[in-house]
C-alpha cells in the first residue's frame, strides 16, 4: 500500500495509534517517559540519572549499519549496508550526524571525542550506564578505524548531502547516491583528520583497561592520523566545498583541530614529543586566541581546558599559560564577569547562535564542570580581573544550563525528547517522523514523506533522549518539524551533556 494515497486525516489517526505502537512497542510508552521527576532524594529537582540514560541510549536511534541483536531502539533497522562501495572500501557502521541520513566524518569523530571526554571525566560516576557509554563510544571508533584503514587517507564522509537533503526518507530506505569522499596528500583536510586522531586517542584512554588491546590499536591510528594532519595541511573544505559545505565547512581553520588533536595525544602516549609540540606551536596554533565557542568546528576552549589540567593537576610547568588560557575562556562565559561577552536569553539560557544553540551550551556545560574539577583538585579558583569566581560558581552555571535543558525554563519544556512532560513532539528527523518499517513495510519513496515532514502530526517514532537545537533568544520553540535550526536533534549536543548529566547524577544521590 502507497503511503502517498493515504488522506492526510487518515495519516494523522495511524500516527497517533497504530504507528506509534508498533514501533515503540509498550518498553517506552510507560510512566517512566512521561513522569521523571519522582525519586529518592529531595533535593534534586530533576531525575538526572533517567536524563543520562536517554541521553545515551539516543545514539542507538542514530546508528548506520546492521544493528546488533540487543538493539533498544527497536524501531530502527539495518542501513548503510553498502556504504563504502563506491571506492572498493568498507564503510558500513558509524552515526548518522543529526536528521538526515549523511555520515560526516567531522562531527563524528568531534561526537567520539566528546563522549570519550565524558567518560574519562565522569565515566566513574556513571556505573550501570558506563558499559552503554562505552558501547556508544566503540559503534563510533569502530567506523574511524575503517575510515582511517589506508595510509594517508581518511574518507571523511559518505553520501551526496544535497541530495540527501533534497529527501525526506527512512535510512532503511535511502536511494540517493552513497557517494564517498576523501581527504589525502593532494587534497589534505588537517582539521577533520586531527579531529580524528583526537577520538581515537581519547577513546584509546577509555578502553585501556577494559579493553587493553583495542586501545592500542586506536591508539596506534590515532599516532598515524594526527602525523598525515600535521604533515599535510589545509582544510577539508577547500577541496571538498561543493560536498561538505555549508553543511560542515571548517570555518575556524585547521590550527585549533591541530592543537586539539596534540593535547589528546599527549595525554594518551604521555610522549614528550606531543609537549614539545604543544610547547613550540601552541601560539602559532591559536592557543591564546580570544574566542568562546566550542563545539564541532572550533576547538580552541575546549584545548585549553584540556592542556590546563597538565599543570593543575600533574604539575607540568611548560603547560602553566594555559591556566590563564582557560581562565579567560571561563570569564567570557560567566554572566556579569569582567570581560564576559556571552549572551543569555531572558530566561537564562546561553545562546550563541540561532542554528542548534544548544550544542553550544552542552559543550560550554561540560567544559565548566571538567574545569571545576581540576579546580578542585589544584585548590584553586577562576581570576577574572580583579573578581574571583569559585569552582563551586562554574559548577552552579553549568547547572542552571542542564537544568534549563531540562525543564527549567519559561515554557516549562524539556528539550530531550521522553524526559519529562513536555518534550518536542515534531523533531527535525527523517526516521523518527516516519513510519517505522515494522508497521510500514513498504518503501517510502524520496518525496514521499515530505507531506509528513510538513504536517502537524507527532513524530510516530520517539528518538528517546535526543536533544534538540532548542529555543530562539527569546525563549520561544514553535515545535515545528521543518524548522532544522530549533527542532533537529545531533550527536554532537548529547556528547558532551553525558558527562554532565553523570556528574549531577552523582552529585544528588541519585547514581
């Protein structure tokens, strides 16, 4: 049966009942989805434990390849099963990066990093969900062994995301062309190739006890790759414009993915080489640069507050600059601080962009309670001019964000989806917003579902635990399927919110 001859009426009385039944099954359609906020301890008012577990199993609903057997995202199915073919490689496996059905290369090795990150940070914390975080670390590190498999090469992205977006279809169904594309010698790409070695180093840290051997392995690729980025250097888009922009351009340049990229390796080989390189380029490579933002394209805060802990808490002098490297980062961030340039709604949300703000405020999260730590650890505090700024303040900043993430916030909505109440029921995403093969079996052609993306119905399908890009500057967030900027989901904003989102587990009791 065609999907496009169903009336839009009939459509709207199948999503709310047989779809949804079908492809969630009764596992999530329980009181724990909609009633998050009764638990043990009093003095939490949000149930960051049950957040932590949607927040990972979230990358389930975003894998690419044959799924395993013990899949709990089970309205997806196998994808992707022949992606690589175009260029005699295999590339099958990996994350798709958001909505779409597209794997990029960079925010998917900027997402390993940032998930390793967490767990390195707050993996201790996180007991039962540690084994979950670290399946969802290794779906990723397996693809970027095979993107990384031959020498001075690295395939940095895999199907035609014009295309792609010209669509609006399942993965299980995609058609569009699974073209594939490369950085190597001739046309270099030192930002997303460093970005690479820099999840595979930290992800090396997260299994070398787990998994001493696997380590190794990333670890071994990680020396390699980061070795072709900063032999060969130049940004991906330069040579791959008309394919990976505007969708991941590297605007920021290829000099803070270098210094990312030599901070990572250094903390995961302890090789002198890697400081002395730290040590020679770190200025030429931006260390000191004023800018504030982190996330998937830039990576100059986040180098700082890494390279930072090499001196507050193992005491190396030769890191000793980037105390006040990260000092200035937590200053331009702090409201009301000498020198603070960040904007924050009405409602007390850091708002950076219009375009998927909240990756901005999980990342700069993650960073004010990674940097409290070693804070902590050193016994020491913020300076800010002549102002002071406690880790205790840096730890109740991040916590207004995840709170406000949460629920806190004018509206009175959560922005992951299945925590709490209220939570976005329309979400930029292809195959939450259709029927799931188990109640459709029929293929949805490319144009097909675009009478569903422009409808008012409800996703069929929760992508439990996704984040969105959340509300405007003014705290507003229509719910609407078409508005990517607001309501699309990515790997990258839930990367770092894991080890937020452990720390306050832990923190009230609740882990």
């Amino acid at each position: 049966m065609a999907l496009l001859g169903f009336s839009y009426a009939f459509r709207v009385i199948v999503f709310l009942s047989l779809f949804f039944f079908l492809c969630n099954g009764f596992s999530y359609f329980d009181s724990s989805l909609y009633n998050t906020h009764h638990h043990r301890h009093h003095l939490a008012k949000h149930n960051y434990k049950d957040a932590l577990t949607k927040s990972i199993l979230f990358f389930e609903g975003q894998r690419s390849g044959k799924l395993p057997p013990n899949q709990r995202m089970t309205w997806r199915r196998n994808s992707g099963l022949s992606d690589g073919s175009a260029l005699h490689v295999d590339l099958v496996g990996g994350y798709y990066d958001a909505g779409d059905n597209i794997k990029f290369g960079f925010p998917m090795a900027f997402t390993t990093t940032m998930l390793s990150w967490s767990v390195i940070e707050f993996g201790g914390l996180m007991k039962s969900e540690l084994p979950n975080a670290k399946v969802a670390i290794r779906w990723a590190t397996d693809y970027l062994l095979k993107a990384t498999s031959r020498p001075n090469t690295i395939y940095v992205q895999v199907g035609d995301a014009n295309k792609d977006h010209s669509c609006w279809e399942r993965p299980e169904d995609m058609d569009t062309q699974r073209s594939v594309f490369k950085v190597d010698k001739n046309t270099p790409g030192s930002d997303v190739a460093a970005e690479t070695a820099a999840a595979l180093a930290a992800a090396a840290i997260v299994f070398r006890k787990s998994d001493p051997s696997y380590s190794k392995i990333l670890l071994r690729r990680a020396i390699r790759v980061f070795a072709f980025a900063d032999r060969y250097r130049g940004t991906y888009s330069a040579g791959l414009k008309p394919d990976v922009c505007p969708f991941y351009c590297s605007y920021s340049g290829y000099q803070d993915e270098l210094l990312w990229g030599a901070a990572w390796l250094q903390k995961a080989t302890r090789n002198l080489k890697y400081l002395n390189y730290i040590k020679v380029n770190g200025q030429i490579l931006g260390a000191a640069e004023y800018d504030n933002t982190f996330g998937w394209d830039n990576k100059h805060a986040g180098a700082r507050i890494l390279l930072s802990k090499g001196f507050l808490v193992q005491k190396m002098k030769t890191l000793s600059e980037y105390k006040g490297h990260a000092d200035n980062f937590v200053c331009s961030v702090i409201p009301g601080a000498p020198f603070s340039i960040s904007q924050y709604t009405p409602g007390g949300l850091l708002f950076k962009m219009a375009d998927e703000n909240m990756q901005y405020v999980t990342s700069t999260s993650f960073l004010l309670l990674t940097y409290a730590k070693y804070l902590t650890s050193a016994r020491t505090v913020v300076h800010c001019g002549g102002s002071v700024y406690t880790p205790g303040r840096l730890r109740a900043i991040a916590k207004r964000q995840v709170d406000y993430l949460l629920g806190d916030n004018p509206l009175r909505m959560s922005y992951m989806v299945g925590y709490g109440p209220k939570f976005p029921r329309r979400i930029h995403h292809r195959a939450s917003s259709l029927p799931c093969v188990a109640s459709h079996p029929a293929k949805i052609q490319c144009h097909q579902g675009f009478s569903i993306m422009h409808s008012q119905s409800p996703n069929p399908n929760f992508l439990v635990g996704a984040v969105v890009g959340g509300p405007d500057k003014h705290d507003r967030f229509p719910d609407v399927r078409s508005d990517y900027e607001q309501s699309e989901p990515a790997t990258y904003i839930n990367a770092p919110l894991v080890g937020a989102l452990a720390y306050f587990a832990h923190s009230y009791g609740q882990l």
